[in-house]
C-alpha cells in the first residue's frame, strides 16, 4: 500500500500532528540518517524548530546484513533485538567486532555532518526523534534509549509508517508517539512510499545546513 509522494510529503504530513511544539523554546529535532534527515528537516521548517542528526547503526547478521540483530547509538549503547538475540551463535569476539565497526561508522559520520560541532545537550529538553518508517525498529529503540541517557525532560517519536507490532513497542518507551501509518501487511518502509531514493552524505550537510540558515534568519528577524 502506497502511503507517501516521498520523504518531504511524509514530513509535512508529519508537521500537522506536531503542530502544538511549533517554536517551543527548549525542543529540537534529532533525526536518523540518512532518510530521516530528510523527514526531520520539513519538521524543521514547519515547527520552526533546530534540526540535528542522532547517529546509530544496525549490527546487521553477517549472513544477511538486512536483518538487525541490533544496533548501536553514538553515546555507546548498544541494543539488541530481542527476538534476534535469542538466536545468535556468535562468539563475544565476534560481537566486538560488529560494533567496533559500526562505531567506527558513527565516527565518520560525527565528523562528516557535524563538522566537528557536539551533540547539542539535551538534558531537560524536549526532543522530537525522526525517522523516515521502522521496520524491525531496532535502530529506533537504540536511539530512544541513548537518548534517554541524556536526560531529556520529554522524548517525542515521529514515524511516518511502520508495522503495528513494532509500532506498539516502540510506545512503550517515548513520551508521546505520533505515527501517520501501520499498514498490514508490512513488507518494507520503501513499500509506501512512492520515491524512496537513497539520501546521500551530502544531501544529509545540505539539509542541517539549510535547516540551521532557516533558524539562524529566523532568529535575526525576530529581533529586529
């Protein structure tokens, strides 16, 4: 079933049911790349909110990558899937590896859209956690709990589409859960969408950029 044109529909779409946190002083959106960089950012303008990245990696099964065993959040927490870790029949050694990886992804990344920049604190904020759909919700729940180590005062998601048992899970752990789909059957977050064409490194610097130009002229003009 088709949801969404692509991203930029879904983040509008998104804009309306969030419409209530729209120039709050102390939220921001944290959005994961790439995909949800581009959801995160329509939030951006339509909320007149800061946008920044959460960066987390899945630990994909060696035999089949697409397939989370977990993932990994940039402050160091590791999540594991529950269902998926009942099945591992991989060594400790095994295991450091996979994350040692990913982290070292997480690295790259921190200094590719964050130019050097530090998370933004987060400690009695409000936060708006984008995405653009979960599946296995692996690397969203990863989030939520690296996040929740930061001690937000509130913990929004934002999920375009996602199927209804991991949707269900993933409200266990948020404050507030705003979803605009949970088609079933669910196949893939790509499935409902009409565009689903990759987000690239660069198109992920253009949008923070763009999203903190729009903040920064909205700051200026207020004060005048």
């Amino acid at each position: 079933m088709i949801v969404f044109r692509n991203r930029e529909e879904a983040g509008r779409r998104l804009v309306e049911q969030l419409i209530h946190y729209r120039e709050q002083p102390d939220a921001l959106i944290l959005a994961l790349p790439r995909g949800g960089v581009a959801v995160g950012y329509q939030l951006s303008l339509g909320l007149h909110l800061p946008l920044d990245v959460f960066l987390v990696r899945k630990l994909g099964a060696p035999d089949n990558p697409e397939y989370a065993l977990g993932a990994v959040g940039e402050t160091g927490v590791v999540y594991f899937n529950p269902e998926a870790k009942t099945g591992l029949h991989f060594s400790q050694a095994d295991l450091k590896e996979f994350i040692r990886s990913q982290q070292e992804e997480i690295s790259r990344r921190q200094a590719l859209y964050r130019q050097d920049r530090r998370l933004p604190a987060l400690t009695d904020r409000t936060v708006i956690l984008v995405d653009d759909g979960i599946a296995t919700g692996s690397t969203f729940l990863a989030s939520i709990q690296s996040i929740r180590h930061l001690k937000p005062q509130r913990l929004i998601g934002a999920i375009p589409v996602g199927p209804p048992d991991t949707i269900r899970e993933v409200h266990k752990h948020v404050d507030e859960l705003v979803v605009l789909a949970t088609p079933d059957p669910f196949v893939a977050v790509g499935n409902h969408y009409v565009d689903f064409t990759q987000v690239s490194d660069h198109d992920v610097v253009e949008y923070l950029n763009l999203a903190e130009e729009a903040q920064r002229e909205r700051v200026e003009s207020s004060s005048i």
